[in-house]
C-alpha cells in the first residue's frame, strides 16, 4: 500500500501556516489489509481507520458517482483500484485536491499550488456541482483566508450560482446548514461567508430572513444604513472581542429582533 498526506495538512504547509489535522490517503490497500495491520475503522460511509500510534486518519482512496439528488446521493467505490488522481478529482477546490509522498514529492494535478499563490479559491472540476454543501465549504474557506487576499475565482462563483437557481442547494438539511455556519463563525472573517453567500445567491435560499434585512424597503431609512450592513459591523465587532461563536452568532442576527415601530407605545417606548 502506498500512504499519501492530503488535504489541509498539505494546503496549509505550503501557505506556511500551522497543521489542524493531519489526514492520509491509501492507494492500493482493502478493509482487511488495514484491519490486519493494526488499523482501528471508524468511518461509517467510507473506509476510513484510525494509525495505531499516531491515531491519525488514513482513508482508503476513493471514488464517488452522484445517484440521486442532495449531499448524499452518492455512491462510493473504494477498491484497490483506485488512484490517487481519481482520489483527488472528487475534492472541492484545487488548493484541497493536493498530496505530499513520503519522499516529499508535491502530487498537484489541478495546480493548487498555483492557485494558492495567486490567493483563488478554484473548484476542481465540474462534479463541485453534484454536492451543495460545497457552496458553504467555498463561503466558509472565503472567510478562514480573506485576510491572506484569497477570492473566490469567477467560474467557481457563477458555478455556485447555477447551482442555487437549479435548486440544487434547496436538497441541504436545516442541520448541515447550521453546522456549516457554526464552524463558518469560528473563522478569522466570519462576515465574509454571509457575504460570499449573498453574492452567489445562497443567502436568499438558506437565510432568508437576514437576506431580508438588504431588500426591506424601509431599509433606507434605517439611521445607520441598511440593516444587513449593520449587522454584519456588529458581527465584525463581536469577532474582534470573543472567539466564541455564540456570540458572534448573537451579533449577526439582533437586527432580527427589532421591534417594528408602530406596535411602540409612544409614551414609554415598550411593547403596548
């Protein structure tokens, strides 16, 4: 079997940041082959075990061909035969369909390294469409590296696009969707996932209610600009105070709140 490091560990080496996670890729290998030398599986859709010293994740290389609509219309195909390339081929962005050898050698097919110096976020190829939680993976990676200049590059945009108006996004579950925001809050610039949202159109379909706040037709009015843009400088703010994600979330969503004027009891101010 041969073991390839992929992934972010690879991204962020050449991007000289620090390794999250260190994940592996098994070309030429089976279950069985694992098992018997001392792997521990643990991935429940996929071949996926546990190294025996390091309890690192090593993945048997994989291929995956859409069924049926949704982010789990897939089915996956894991044997021996599969190459690192076709491996790599089913990743979202060309900076993530990268791998490092054991002997050091850079595996680029789709010139990540390349897109990682001109700051692009890339898709691989055209299969980016078959899985809508790719949208939010694109947003969420567009607000981990704004602040070292990556954009998401115009095909990949007008990609995400024809992917919302084909309705392709609407298969996501409320719960994917959440978890994807959740991790997006964590990031360094936060207000750049509803922003890259927004410019491909996903915002409307998946928040709709904060989407709401820029097409309000009383927005303009609002003393201190359009209400999304506020919300989106208090969840700048809230970002420079705390790391947690709760309360960002908090920041983003309190022009939510807002009380609608004519239900004010002139007098107090209160609720009548």
């Amino acid at each position: 079997m041969d073991c390839y490091l992929v992934g972010g560990a690879v991204r962020d080496a050449l991007l000289g940041l620090t390794t999250r996670d260190r994940d592996w890729v098994v070309v030429g290998s089976n279950p069985e082959d694992m098992l018997a030398s001392g792997f521990q599986p643990v991935g429940q859709d996929f071949p996926v075990f546990l190294h025996p010293q390091t309890h690192e994740e090593y993945a048997l290389a994989r291929r995956e061909r859409k069924v049926s609509p949704g982010y789990r219309g897939f089915t996956i195909d894991a044997s021996s035969h599969v190459t690192l390339e076709e491996d790599l081929a089913r990743r979202d962005l060309t900076i993530n369909a990268m791998a490092r050898a054991r002997d050091g050698r850079l595996i680029d097919p789709w010139h990540g390294a390349r897109d990682i110096e001109q700051r692009r976020l890339r898709h691989v190829s055209a299969s980016f469409a078959e899985d809508p939680v790719r949208i939010l993976r694109v947003a969420r990676f567009a607000a981990r590296y704004t602040r070292l200049g990556f954009t998401v590059a115009e095909e990949t945009m007008a990609l995400m696009r024809t992917m919302v108006t084909s309705g392709e996004i609407d298969a996501l579950v409320a719960e994917r969707v959440w978890q994807e925001i959740k991790d997006a809050l964590s990031e360094d610039c936060p207000r750049r996932f509803f922003e890259t949202l927004s410019e491909c159109q996903a915002l409307h379909r998946l928040l709709p209610e904060l989407d709401h706040l820029a097409t309000d037709p009383d927005a303009d009015r609002a003393p201190n600009g359009v209400p999304r843009t506020r919300a989106l400088k208090a969840l700048d703010k809230s970002a420079a105070l705390s790391g947690d994600p709760r309360i960002r979330f908090a920041a983003l969503v309190h022009e939510l709140g807002d009380t609608d004027p004519t239900l004010l009891n002139p007098l107090t101010n209160h609720p009548t």
